[in-house]
C-alpha cells in the first residue's frame, strides 16, 4: 500500500486525473498516464460492440496517438485488487518494463504502485 499523501505531486496529480474521467464518465476505470515531456493522457474504459480497451489501454493509445516517445508513470483508479498484466503490457511497451504503475480504489487511495513489467 503506498500513502496517497507520500505521493510526488505529478503521482497525485495523474490518480486525480483518473478518478475524475472515471466518475466523469460513468465507467468502471479511470486511467492517466504521463508521458517524457510531462503531458497527461486521461481515459476511461471502451466497451463497444466492436471495441473493448481498459482505461490504461486507451490512455496509453492517445499517448502513442499524440506523438509520446515514452511515460515516466501510469495511474489507474479501479475497484479490481490488481493491474492486469495486459494493461501492464501496454504501459511497459511505451514506457518500458521500469515504468510505476499506480492502482488506486475509488477514493484515490492508493492501494499499489508495480513496474509495469512485474511479473505475476
């Protein structure tokens, strides 16, 4: 468990993020990732008919989308007790293996921070 408020402020800043396109939007995950250059990337989960991506899939998708070379740091706020190993994957395919993933509750607490390669 890593306290929310020990959180570096550009941390916090990407799980409020998170927590606010999840509320925003009705879905079940909020998801943020912050790229080499700062710049944040907000999502939440895709459920279409022919469509479905996590809110860190999509996140990480805009990020490649809008021209990100790499992310220091991904966030997702989920009611789920991990990260999926496929949302991990995508996070570590942009930002590589070292990459913190933080997973947050609801609340925006944060309940885990893992390298996105971490193995299961």
């Amino acid at each position: 468990m890593t306290d929310s408020n020990a959180l570096d402020p550009e941390d916090r800043k990407i799980v409020t993020l998170a927590r606010s396109a999840r509320a925003r939007n009705g879905v079940p995950e909020g998801a943020a990732v912050r790229d080499e250059t700062g710049r944040t990337y907000v999502a939440g989960s895709v459920q279409l008919a022919s469509l479905k991506l996590s809110a860190l899939q999509t996140a990480v998708a805009m990020a490649v989308a809008s021209g990100a070379k790499s992310l220091e740091a991904a966030a997702v706020v989920s009611e789920a007790e991990a990260v999926a190993p496929e949302d991990r994957a995508a996070v570590a395919d942009l930002g590589g293996a070292g990459t913190p993933v933080l997973l947050a509750g609801p609340d925006g607490a944060v309940r885990q921070t893992v390298p996105a390669g971490a193995a299961e």
